[in-house]
C-alpha cells in the first residue's frame, strides 16, 4: 500500500503518496507551504492576498513579487494555449459606479507582464485561482521528489502531478467520477507514469463546460499539470466538440458521457496499448 495523506484547504482537496512511509510527513509539510505561498499571492479570499493590489489599480503598473509574475504568466500562457478558454480575468462582474462599462471589453491579451510589474486594463479583474493550484501541484511533485529523493504524487482536486520513480504497479488514479465524489459507470483506472500528469474535470461543477452537451467528465493525461488542467477545462468547455478538439492537439484524452458512452484519442488509446490505462 502506497502511503498516503489528506486534507483540505483554500476549497479543494489536497492528497499526497509518496513510494517512503518515512518520507510522507515532510512531502506533506512541502506541498502545504507551497500552498500556503501561493495562496498569500492570489487567493482573492484572503484579504491580503497580494493580487489584490493588481486588480484595484484599475489600469496603473504595480510592482508585484516573483511568485506572483510567475503565478500570472502561467494563467496568461494556459489563456493562449486554449485561445481564451481558460481565462485569468474573474467572472464577477465589476461594479458598474466603480468601473463603468468599457468598449471595447478587455481581454488576457491586454494584460501586460514587463519585469517586475503587471499592468491590467481598466475594468479587469485577474482570478488564476485554477491555473495556480494546478501548477503548483506539479511544482510542489517535483520539489518533494527532488528533497526527499522519493517518489511523490500530489493531487489538488482535479489535478494529480507525480515525480521521482514510481511505486510497484505504478500510480494509479481513478477518474471518472462527478463533483461530489461519486464513482460512476463510466470510471476507469489510470496508470500515471513518473514525471506526467492527470486532470479529470467534471461538467457537474458550475462555470465548466455546457452540461446540456451531455458531457459527464473531460480527462487529459500529460507532462504538466497546468497543460492537463487548461487543456481538459478547454476541451470541456467545448462540449460537443470536445473530443475533437482534444485529438486535434494531439493530447491523451478522454471523454465521458453522462448516457454512458467513452469516448478517447489516439493518443490515449496508444497509452492504452503500452499498458498506461487500465
């Protein structure tokens, strides 16, 4: 049995394998610091959360700390990647005695990232909340394999990231099951090799997808687990076209259906047959 922990913070679910029972409390206590940093520079429910001053300057250069830069040229990479599916700007609506209606609307592509200052246009407000748990699952699997010279798995809700070797048989990943936890028909087990990454994002949470497309889950196995939450949050928000647009770019994909039908690319199919999908 592969030694395990769980917890929850900042609204998601947080679990941690590691390959050493030894090692386990101290990849727990790397990945919670690595949320703990992470959440100080953008979770927009703390109030002092630096993203904060970013989204009051209302069109003014701030200067803002590394972490933070980086935090948002990952969520403006994943917004190009996905040709704005995946968006930084939060979907509240600005209030209108404050920020006035503008047109033309601004986009991610307005906002600016120039050394150690982010500009963002009038009338917007950033939200990297997904794109910054979904990196930092991936960047806290590889500091804690790197540490502890072990093999770690992290998980942040939709997001699994693993790095260091493998256990026996692998890591295995259920996917497949809807917003409250419960495993359905279309569950499947997945094998996901050291060093790569899984989303599985369900057209149940509110915001994701067009649930009248009858989509159930979007699954995107990769090399990097901000890629695998953009580009399965993309696919979803795609709804009958998901597959497609998945096969497209050559991902690992797989897609669910709430009737019962799974439907997978290539890709995934040429895991499959290398024994990485069970």
């Amino acid at each position: 049995m592969v030694p395990s922990t769980q917890w929850s913070t900042w609204g998601s679910d947080i679990e941690v394998r590691v390959t050493e029972w030894a090692a386990l409390g101290e990849a727990a206590d790397i990945v919670a610091a690595a949320l703990s940093d992470v959440r100080a520079a953008c979770d927009l429910s703390c109030g002092d959360a630096e993203l904060h001053a970013v989204n009051l300057a209302q069109g003014t250069p701030v200067q803002a700390s590394r972490r933070l830069l980086a935090l948002i040229r990952s969520a403006l990479w994943a917004a190009r990647m996905t040709g704005g599916a995946v968006s930084p700007l939060s979907r509240d609506t600005a209030d209108p005695v404050l920020v006035p209606p503008i047109h033309p609307e601004p986009t991610f592509a307005d906002i600016r990232v120039s050394g150690d200052t982010v500009l963002a246009p009038f009338g917007v407000c950033l939200d990297i909340t997904g794109t910054a748990k979904a990196g930092t699952a991936h960047e806290a699997a590889r500091v804690a394999a790197g540490m502890l010279e072990c093999g770690v798995l992290v998980r942040i809700d939709d997001v699994v990231a693993t790095a260091g070797h493998c256990p026996i048989g692998g890591w295995q990943v259920l996917v497949g099951g809807n917003a409250t936890a419960r495993v359905t028909h279309s569950a499947a087990v997945v094998e996901v090799l050291t060093g790569n990454a899984l989303s599985s994002v369900s057209a149940a949470v509110p915001g994701r997808g067009d649930v009248d497309a009858g989509l159930e889950t979007v699954t995107v196995l990769t090399d990097d687990g901000l890629w695998a939450y953009a580009a399965a949050t993309a696919a979803l928000g795609r709804g009958v076209a998901a597959l497609r647009w998945l096969a497209e770019n050559d991902l690992a994909g797989r897609v669910a259906y709430r009737r019962g039908a799974v439907r997978t690319t290539e890709a995934w199919t040429r895991l499959a047959r290398h024994g990485h999908v069970a």
